[in-house]
C-alpha cells in the first residue's frame, strides 16, 4: 500500500492553524497572569529612607534590586529594630505616622506577646 504525501495546500493550512492555536493559547495564558497579578498586588507605602514598604496589615517588608517588596521576610510594624526606626527620615516617619492612621494599624494591649504589657 502506497501513501501519497498531503499536498502542499494543506501542509501550509495545518502549519497557520497551528500558529493560530499557539498564539490563542499564549494570549489566554498572558491575560491569566495578569489577572492573577493584579490579584495579588499589594497596597504599600515605600519607605526609602530604610529601604523597606509597610503593607495596610502594619507588616513592613525589605525591598528588592527592583524595587518590589520581598514578601517572604516580613515583620510586623511593632517588631522592628531601634536601629530600622532611628533610621527613618523625617519625612517617612510622617508618611509612616499617616499611613498607619489611615490604615487604622491598631495594637491589642491585651496580648499578652505584646510588649507594652512588660
């Protein structure tokens, strides 16, 4: 038994319906990202002076080469060194001051981990 090849019409039909499924593909995955991108941003107030941002929780995170937070090593607000405070400008410590308002960053006294009960 003897295959004939396919003609060329329809190799070079295959090929563009390939291309079309590898580009609707490419563009449905792109969308997806960037939804799940904007999904996960956060709301931060960049504190240059120390080289950090604090998220609307009061959990202040270092900041990266690029300029975005390094989410893995956060601390609360309330757990940072004299050393990280004394280090703030003037002008963050006013910005951290109104952030922390409007955040509404509030401290439960009755825990008994916290230090203002030692």
């Amino acid at each position: 038994m003897q295959f004939d090849a396919p003609p060329k019409n329809r190799q070079i039909t295959k090929i563009k319906l390939d291309l079309h499924m590898v580009l609707a593909v490419y563009y449905k995955v792109r969308e997806m990202i960037k939804i799940k991108e904007k999904s996960m941003s956060l709301n931060i107030l960049v504190l240059e002076s120390v080289g950090s941002c604090i998220d609307t929780a009061g959990i202040v995170y270092p900041m990266n080469v690029d300029n975005t937070p390094d989410t893995n090593c956060g601390v609360d607000w309330l757990d940072t060194t004299d050393e990280w405070n004394e280090s703030l400008s003037e002008e963050d410590a006013g910005l951290l001051d109104e952030w922390l308002l409007d955040n509404n960053y509030s401290v439960n006294i009755n825990d008994p981990g916290n230090e203002m009960n030692n």
